[in-house]
C-alpha cells in the first residue's frame, strides 16, 4: 500500500468492504501489496523492469520467453509504458482460471483500463472501474516541461497508453471518480457518458491517522508528501517559498517520498537555491512513522498542480495538522471553506511563501485550523462511507 494513493486505496476499500461482511479477492503485481485480514490476495507475475533485472517476480527464468514477458520488455527497450496493458491481460487469465472455481458478483478495476478487461466482460461479470484522476494531466504537465521535441516525444511514446485507458473506460459499466473535479475532467478525457459516472469519495483510517498527544511541535516545521521529481507534486513551488522566506523565516521542511536522501533532482534543487540545511529528505515512511511526522510538524503542505482526490492532506487533516494547500483538482473539496485549511493559487511560490509566514505567525489559528481539520475528517470522509457508497454502485449494475 506504500505505492503511493492507489495502493492505499486498494487496502482500504477492500478492507472496509471485508468488514461489511463481503468476500474480497485482491489481484495485484509486483511490488506485493499485503492484505488486510480476511482478504484473498492472487499474486500475478510481472517484470517490473523499471525497478529490478526483469525476474523479480517470475517463478523460472523460463517464464521470460512467453508472448506476453517478450512483448513487455520489447516495449519498454523502445520507450513505451507496456505495464498496464500486461497487467490487463495477466488479470484477465488469472480471472478466468478463478472463475472455473467460484462465481464473482463484481469485477473492480483499479485505474488498469487495460484491453484485458474488454476480454474479461466475456466471464459475464460486471466491470466497475475507478479512476483517480485521467492520466492525460500527468501528460500535459510532462509535455509542459519538455524542452526539446525529442523529449516530448518520448512522453508521448511512453503515455501511448492513453488510447487504450479511453476505448476500455467508455465500456465499463460504471466509472467510480473520487472527487467531483476528477469526475469532470474525467468525462471531459475519456468522452464519458455522465450517467455512467458516480462520485465516492476516499477515506481517511481516522483510528491511524490522528494526533499523538505526547509528541511536541517543532517550531517552524513544515511537511510535504510527494516525489520531488514528480513536478505535478509541487514539491519545487515549496522549495523556493522557503528561499522566499530566507532571512526572515527560519523554516524547516521534511519532503517525504519514495527517493534517496541526499541524491537526485531535489538535492540539486535546494543547492541551487541555498536552502539544503533547512530540508531533510526522508524517503519513503511507514504509517506509523509519517504519523508521527504529521504530528510533530507545525504546517502540512500540498502544492500540488493537480490531484484527482488528495490524500496526504486529508491524512495531514487527520492527525489535527493546520494545512496549506493549492486550489488544484479535488484540494479545495477536501480543505473545504469552513477554516479546516488555507488554499493558494498553485505554482505561485510568493503566495505560498505569504500563508505559510501568515500561519507560523498565529499559533491559536494554527490551534483551531488543526480542531477544524480533524473534525471535517471524521465527518465527511472515512473509509466505511467510501465503501457503502461503493456497494451502491455494485447494486446499480446487478
């Protein structure tokens, strides 16, 4: 589940889904995700080759030579992203080998939108598929930062995908958005009928995600989750508030995601900016250490240029930590208008700069945000409504 949002997602639900008393089969590739309790979970072969040799999951070298494996590493030698399309069809045989044994109710697609599940609408099972945020964002934002034609050209060749993802979602049964904005440019990309679209927002695990009481504040703290590679994240639009606040300020920033600390774009980024001993990159965290952060950190902040939902905020909102986000995607409908957090303009580093100076300057508004932010939570978003939400888009289609 420390894949990032998705992986989250798929735990949750499916173990909220669990607890309503249903059966819950988990298909997933490499890396493995662990399920929760009474979950069933089918392992499917991968080569994973953007991480590993290409035999991290294979039983036998052997296995590298079937048509699907050659096709895979074909592709990514000349630039294509082939892994949903594999993971597609891989689901599809595991599925049809499954169903010689039992009968499913539902099939639920996590944002695969592989050709695979064309194939599996023959099993006669209805498909519901979720999808966070259409990928065609993720594109125009590389293709924004491409400077050269060569390199928009390989962002093309490698999100070719995106054909596939809108033939396959435009036959599902229903489409399952996790936000309203998501919803909208969903139907907006795909060229989706809007009757086939429902909204269910994610959850937040309220019984985690909280405020641990013998944990102190550090003053001037500041905590953003995201790759700082991943520009949509936003992670350089903080960066250089902090220079901003340089002199005037003293603020300190923990960037939390899957890189190595002290390597990479953003330790090159705050050299150049003159900020590196006031940011401490700390690579992935577990839950209970990201909890622990969430709640020693004065400011929570999401920068991001888009998101489909936003979970590091409404985590951050959880454990009672006053958040700054941008007014990207689905951020204002999870801070809301009610002063459970501050929103900004995205990609305006003064502005950023401003709230933060504004929000580390007045410790009861911090007090109150955080209360307000806990309380939006627990009363709008939790996992045991995204799940019930999500059985009635199941009723809908049996």
């Amino acid at each position: 589940m420390y894949c990032g949002g998705q992986g989250v997602y798929v735990y949750y639900l499916s173990k909220a889904l669990q607890e309503l008393g249903h059966e819950v089969h988990v298909i997933a590739g490499p890396p493995y995700p662990t399920p929760p309790e009474g979950v069933k979970l089918h392992k499917l072969e991968a080569l994973n080759l953007y991480e590993t040799n290409g035999f991290s999951s294979l039983s036998s070298p052997l296995r590298m030579f079937t048509p699907i494996n050659l096709y895979e590493a074909a592709a990514v030698h000349i630039g294509f992203f082939p892994d949903i399309f594999t993971f597609s069809m891989r689901a599809y045989l595991k599925l049809r080998e499954l169903m010689t044994q039992k009968r499913f109710d539902i099939i639920h697609d996590n944002q695969t939108l592989g050709y695979g599940l064309l194939l599996a609408k023959s099993l006669g099972v209805p498909i519901v598929a979720t999808i966070h945020h259409p990928i065609t964002v993720d594109l125009a934002a590389s293709l924004a930062e491409s400077e050269t034609w060569r390199r928009r050209l390989r962002w093309t060749m490698f999100y070719s995908f995106l054909i596939m993802q809108g033939v396959v979602s435009r036959r599902m049964d229903r489409v399952v958005t996790v936000s309203k904005a998501s919803a909208g440019d969903t139907v907006r990309a795909f060229k989706l009928r809007e009757d086939r679209v429902r909204i269910v927002h994610n959850g937040i695990d309220t019984s985690i995600f909280g405020r641990l009481d013998n944990v102190e504040k550090e003053p001037n703290s500041l905590v953003i989750v995201g790759k700082a590679q991943d520009k949509n994240k936003g992670v350089p639009y903080l960066l250089k508030a902090v220079r901003l606040l340089k002199g005037d300020v003293d603020v300190k920033v923990s960037v939390v995601g899957n890189q190595v600390p002290g390597d990479g774009y953003g330790t090159k980024l705050v050299q150049e900016l003159g900020i590196a001993d006031r940011v401490t990159f700390t690579g992935s965290l577990g839950t209970d250490e990201l909890v622990r952060l969430y709640s020693s950190t004065e400011i929570a902040v999401t920068a991001s240029l888009y998101e489909g939902f936003g979970l590091p905020a409404a985590e951050a909102m959880a454990c009672g930590t006053p958040v700054i986000a941008t007014r990207a995607g689905a951020l204002p409908e999870i801070v809301g208008g009610d002063g459970a957090g501050m929103l900004v303009p995205p990609a305006d580093p003064p502005a950023l700069a401003a709230a933060i100076k504004h929000l580390l300057s007045d410790e009861p508004l911090r007090r109150r945000m955080g209360e307000a932010a806990r309380k939006r939570i627990e009363e709008s978003f939790s996992w045991d409504v995204a799940a019930r939400e999500t059985l009635k888009v199941y009723e809908e289609v049996l």
